[in-house]
C-alpha cells in the first residue's frame, strides 16, 4: 500500500513510514475495526465496492471521522491485483450535520413546549380564580390554609410554563438584578457575603434547585453536597453579551459539588438538552 502526503497527514504518520498497512489498521477506531476490515475483504472478493465512514483514532488520541471509497483492479480472470482509492477527513462536516440534528430537534422540542405550555397556563388561570373564590368565601376557616397551599402550588406551576415558553422562545426574560448568595440562600438556606448579577431570578434559582436534587440523587447512600460561588475575572472568551464584557472582574463562578456516583459516560452528551432526565 502506498499513500500520498495527505494520507500520513490525516492520520498523523511519519512519512516513509514503510508498512502503511498497518498504519491504517492501528488507526481505526475500536468499534469500528471490525466493519473496515470487513469491507476491504468484501471489496477484495467482489461482494461489493469498497465505500465506507469509519473513525479512526490520531497518535494523540484525537479521533476523526473518515470516508473511505476504493475500486479493485483485478485481472483478466477476475482475481484482485490491487485497490486504488481515497480517503476524505470529514470531521467538521460530521459536527455541522450534529449541529444541525440538534438545532432541529430543539426547534421541535421549542414548538411542542410553546404548545404545551400556552394549554397549560389556561387551565391554571382557571384553578387560580376558583381558588381565590373559595379562599374569599372561607374567612377565618382552618380549611383556608389548604386553599392557599393550592394558590401556592399554582404560582409554582404558572413559573414552569415560563420556562416553556422561554425555551420556545415566545417568552421574554425577566432580567434583573439580584443577589446571587441571597438566591442560593433562597432555595437552600446558605449564608455567604454579597455578590449580584443581572439575570432571570425564578430560572437560575430553579437551575441551581435542580442541581442540587440531581446531586442528592447522585448520593443514596448520603454523602457531601458543596456550593461554592467566587468572583472571577472575566475571560475574553466567554460568549457573553457585549455590554457585560466592559466590566471588570463581574463574572460569577457557581460550583455545585457532591461526593456521589457521578454521571456514567453515555450520559454526559445529553445533560445539557431540555427536558431529558434518567
């Protein structure tokens, strides 16, 4: 087998390095080994052309997507002499079809939620006013708190289907500043010194609720829950909007810590997508 300088770049080989073969075959990626070896003898016996994506894993372990395509020369009574062929990195082109999987499903998953949310926050207008009805009419009645639990379970609800409609994108945030160590007080009862940013109260008190209640999952056998906030300066990097990149040392680091089993690898890709859970 002999290969062009391109090949030696791909898959991060010396050139002249003399036995390509096995180059190639050491490169492939574990789960894929099995499938390339079997269409190259596939190929070589004439069961089908040689064309397949497989992955193959750099000298550095840097993996990389690859589309293989081949034609076999053969002889006059139709044995194999060689393979002649290329092979194309298509890594990138594999992240922007992953990218644009993910925008599309999260467009689906933003229409579903809008949907939902709008049919659900009409049926809890209609709990809220019958319940504030009841409450008018109860006075001074022990029977009274039990309406105004129903009142608060409500509102809880009411602020999931903002969460909806902001994930749909047919909310606006209600941005404002408040005291980041009092929010976290808020939901867990902390004490630490003064430190605001500007955001959405209800949904970064809730993200870090959820947080918690994952890390507490995380710990059926007990364990340690750490919340850790600290100003940091802000790195050129960090993706946020322009206005607040003008200010000095304004970034907020939360670190939310605990002592438990932790997240099994195939789980990892989708911690971040909307409303997946385990």
């Amino acid at each position: 087998m002999s290969w062009d300088n391109l090949m030696y770049e791909i898959y991060g080989a010396s050139k002249g390095e003399n036995d390509s073969v096995s180059i190639w075959e050491n490169a492939l990626h574990p789960q894929d080994t099995q499938k390339a070896l079997q269409a190259i003898d596939d190929a070589l016996n004439g069961v089908r052309e040689y064309r397949l994506e497989f992955r193959i894993v750099r000298p550095g372990g840097e993996i990389r997507y690859i589309q293989g395509d081949g034609t076999v020369i053969r002889d006059d009574d139709g044995r194999s002499l060689r393979m002649v062929g290329t092979n194309i990195d298509i890594t990138e082109q594999k992240k922007l079809e992953e990218e644009l999987r993910q925008s599309q499903k999260m467009e689906a998953m933003g229409q579903l939620a809008g949907g939902i949310s709008h049919d659900f926050n009409n049926q809890l207008a209609s709990v809220m006013g019958f319940a504030e009805v009841l409450g008018a009419g109860l006075g001074d009645s022990p029977l009274k708190k039990y309406v105004e639990k129903i009142i608060s379970a409500v509102e809880t609800s009411s602020s999931l289907t903002k969460q909806l409609l902001t994930f749909s994108r047919k909310n606006h945030l209600s941005i404002e500043i408040i005291d980041m160590h009092q929010l976290i007080r808020d939901a867990l009862e902390l004490d630490a010194e003064k430190c605001s940013v500007q955001c959405d109260k209800s949904l970064l008190q809730n993200a870090i609720f959820n947080l918690c209640l994952n890390a507490r999952d995380a710990m059926p056998e007990g364990g340690k829950l750490t919340i850790k906030t600290e100003c940091v300066a802000q790195p050129e990097d960090a993706g946020i909007a322009t206005q607040a990149r003008n200010l000095k040392d304004s970034y907020i680091r939360i670190k939310v810590m605990d002592t438990g089993i932790g997240i099994a690898e195939e789980e990892k890709e989708k911690i971040i997508e909307p409303f997946y859970t385990t």
